[in-house]
C-alpha cells in the first residue's frame, strides 16, 4: 500500500470563522481534508501543529496499512505514541489494523498548558453528567467551552440530518450563553476518508474522530473531556464500541499541551441517569434517540427507539419521568411500557447497563412477567452482541 502523503497545509478566515485544510495523497490521487471551524471567540485562530490531521487520518491508515508522512509540526509526545503505543492498543482492540511508520517534518515539545477546558455537548446523559460533575469547581477543571463535531455522528444523508445538527447546534449555543461559556462547532469531511473501510463504523471509531475535531481547536482549548459511556468496572476489550478502550487510548492522545479525560467514567450509566434525572437544565433538553432523522424531525427524542426506551424505563423508576415531559412522548411510552421492561430482563446479559437497568425495576411495579417466549428473545439478543462483535 501506497502511503498518505500530509502536504499543503492552510488555513483561512471564512464568514463563519476559520477553515483548515491539507492535501492526502495516496499513490496517484489527491484528496482535500477539511475542517470548518465556527465559535464564540471574536477572532479563530488555527492550531500551531498537525496533530489533528494525524489523529483524524490514523485509523484509516493502520485500517489499510498505510504509513502517513506530514509536511508540518506535530507535536513529540503524540508522535511518539502514533509510532508505538497507540499501534500497540489499536493491534489488541482490532487485530486486523496493521503496523505503519509515521513521519514529520518536525517535532515540537509541549508548551504550556492554561487548565482550559472543553467538552461535547449532545444533550444526552453522559454529556449532561460531565457538566454536573464539574459545575462550579466541583471537578478537577472547570469547563469554560462547549463543542458540537461533525465527524460522522450525524449519519450519513446529509439532507436528512441537517435539521437535526442545526437544532444540536442551537441547543449547544443557547447553553453556551445562558452558562456564560464559549462554543465552538467544528464541520469535517473526515467521515470520507473511513467509508468502506472495514469495521470502521461511526461506534467503532468515534473517540479517534472526536479527539481529532478536538486537536483543531489547540489554540482555544487545553483539556478536552470526552464523555465515557462505560464507566471503569465494566469490561473494556468486549463489544464493538471504541469508547470501552477510552481509559487507555485518550492519554496516549495527549499532546503535552493538549490533554484528552475519560470524563465520568467513574460512573455507572444508571448513576448518571440517577444524577441527571433531577437536574433542571436537562428536562427540556436531554436527547437521547438514535432513531432515524425522519422520526425525530419534530420531537427531540422518538421514544420509542432502545435509548429512548432504556432512559425512559429508568426515569419511570426513579419516579422522575413527570419532568421530562416536554423531551418525550410520555403516552407513547406508556403504551409500550411493558414491552420495554421486557427487553431489559430478556437483555440483562448482553450489557452491563442493562443488567443494571433490570436491578433497578425488579421487585418495584415495572418489573415484567417474563414467559418462555420473553426468555427465548433474551438468548437471541446476547447471541446477536456476540456476532457483532467479532
Ligand atoms: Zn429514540
């Protein structure tokens, strides 16, 4: 395999902010990386490194074996671990990646780090977990910048899901200036460069994708947290999501200057649910669907599809579901009540939330009545997890 060649690095001010580029060239054909940068900050400025293009570009090459050489600085300590210990980790999380070399054309050393933190805000659990976790000096840093990335998440019929990134992007705006935050929302083509690769679906790829939008703000940004969706105690080589390897991969991410956190990983997702459920700002406004642009032009969450379902089962528990009435659609769950409750017990082996989950609700009122049938799916379900994971 031909290597990525990184050249023709630039930068320009764009009537939304900034946007930054590179050439990747593979063998014969070229191909522009893009990243279009908007913000609160009166002026954007663009990163001193190449360290996005690299993390962003790093898994497509390992995924064809290709070594990637960069005309531009990237920082030491990333470079270092792209050569070694991310290969390492990447080789036992995905056996089929293969070994590259990667170059620069200089290393710089770190520079100072000022403590400023960012972090994604999605309107979900996770993410509204991180904000209360480090609201007001309660954690370790405090979070002075919210982000919204493109790199993938929004699925890709770009038409169908351009309602739905303008209203996240809304949301993250108004959050933003009613917390008296900066934003920061960053657009990329990056998505292009995984397409067709194998096992390299958005769940399986999006923390190297995230940290890759995240490295483009190094002028703004110096600690980027990105929120676990599996908390410490559960176990990290199983299943398909990247996310499980967070604890590992994201210090290997860092920069010296620019420093990545598994941010809440501490907690469960029944925790987080636990603490999210009486948190004001998030009644309106939580989203958690992953149903289909169609099903959720209008409403924010579906209620209908499995996180709906889950996240609606364990505020039912909580008794908290009243407060959320203006997310979802609370007949809607209530006609399916039983059925949600059933796919929690029959799945309660194929996740460690959802065992949690069934541990919640048994012997209180939602508890189901499970028959041989319910059992049966339940079997169906943890074979399925196991398939989709190989
Ligand atoms: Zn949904």
């Amino acid at each position: 395999m031909t290597e990525f060649h990184l050249t023709g690095f630039r930068h320009e001010k764009t009537a939304e902010g900034l946007r930054l580029s590179c050439d990747v060239r593979d063998g014969t054909s070229v191909r522009e990386l893009v990243y279009s940068i908007a913000g609160s900050p009166s002026e954007l400025l663009p990163p001193q490194s190449a360290d996005w293009a690299l993390v962003g570009l790093f898994l497509p090459a390992m995924m064809q074996g290709r070594s990637i050489k960069i005309d531009a600085p990237i920082s030491r300590e990333l470079l270092y671990n792209a050569n070694n210990d991310l290969q390492a980790l990447f080789k036992v999380w995905r056996p089929r990646v293969k070994p590259i070399k990667i170059e620069a054309s200089s290393s710089d050393p770190s520079f100072a780090n000022e403590g400023r933190m960012a972090t994604g805000f999605s309107g979900g659990i996770d993410s509204f977990a991180t904000l209360i976790l480090n609201e007001e000096g309660a954690g370790a840093n405090e979070i002075g910048a919210l982000t919204i990335f493109d790199v993938g998440a929004f699925g890709k019929d770009a038409a169908a899901c351009e309602p739905i990134k303008e209203r996240s992007k809304q949301r993250l705006k108004q959050l933003a200036e009613k917390t008296g935050r900066d934003w920061f929302a960053v657009d990329t083509n990056l998505d292009d460069f995984f397409r067709g690769l194998f096992q390299s679906s958005f769940q399986r790829t999006h923390t190297m994708r995230n940290a890759s939008a995240a490295l483009a703000l190094q002028s703004h940004v110096d600690i980027y947290g990105i929120s676990s969706s599996f908390a410490y105690t559960d176990n990290m080589f199983s299943g398909t999501d990247i996310s499980k390897i967070d604890p590992i991969l994201l210090p290997l991410l860092t920069t010296g200057a620019f420093r990545f956190v598994s941010a809440g990983a501490s907690l469960s997702r029944q925790e987080k649910t636990r603490l999210v459920s009486t948190y004001e700002p998030a009644f309106d406004t939580l989203d958690v669907c992953i149903a289909a642009a169609e099903f959720r032009s209008d409403v924010t969450n579906c209620s209908n599809c499995p996180k709906c379902r889950r996240t609606l089962v364990a505020l039912d528990a909580l008794g908290r579901l009243e407060s959320f009435k203006n997310s979802f659609d609370l007949d809607l769950y209530r006609e399916n009540r039983e059925a949600a409750a059933k796919t929690i017990f029959a799945a309660a082996n194929a996740s460690m939330s959802n065992r949690e989950l069934r541990d919640l609700i048994k012997g209180t009122e939602l508890e189901p009545k499970m028959g041989l049938r319910d059992h049966f799916k339940g079997l169906k379900i943890k074979l399925r997890a196991k398939v989709k994971a190989l």
